[in-house]
C-alpha cells in the first residue's frame, strides 16, 4: 500500500517530535499518541504501545549517544554511573 500525503506528514511530526523531545530531556510521549491518534487516525490500543516503542528507542539512542563523551573537567565518562546503585 502506497503512503499518502497525510502519512508522510505524520512521519514527519513524529520526527520532529522525537527530536525536540530528546532534545529537552523528555520522553514526548503524549506527543507521540497525539500524532498518532489525530494524524495517522490509529486506535489508542495500538497509539500508546507504539508511542513507548518510540521512547524507548529515543532514550535508547540519547544514551548511546551521550555514552561517548567524557566529562569536561576530570578523567570519566559524562554519565555517572554511580547514580543507579
């Protein structure tokens, strides 16, 4: 099945949205049901599982991401690890 124009642009939303989001720290999940309910016309049954997919995978590639730095002013890695335990 082709995409249609409404879809391209709620692909492109939900881009932006995840990008902004990240950005800012924050999940955007209710972003991500919004966009999928309005735009992309799916059943909150299927929206809210797919907006955590996207989370997920948004706070997935932000850790990686921010893995590969080290921090500013003494020799360790920019996340504390620490924290966790």
């Amino acid at each position: 099945m082709p995409l249609k124009g409404k879809d391209v642009f709620g692909l492109i939303l939900i881009i932006l949205a995840s990008g902004l989001s990240n950005s800012a720290g924050a999940s955007g999940g209710s972003l991500f049901v919004s966009i999928l309910l309005f735009v992309l016309n799916f059943y909150k049954k299927e929206a809210i599982p797919i907006s955590m997919i996207y989370i997920l995978i948004g706070s997935l590639s932000s850790f990686l991401f921010n893995s590969q730095f080290n921090h500013p002013k003494r020799e360790a890695k920019a996340i504390e690890y620490n924290i966790i335990i």
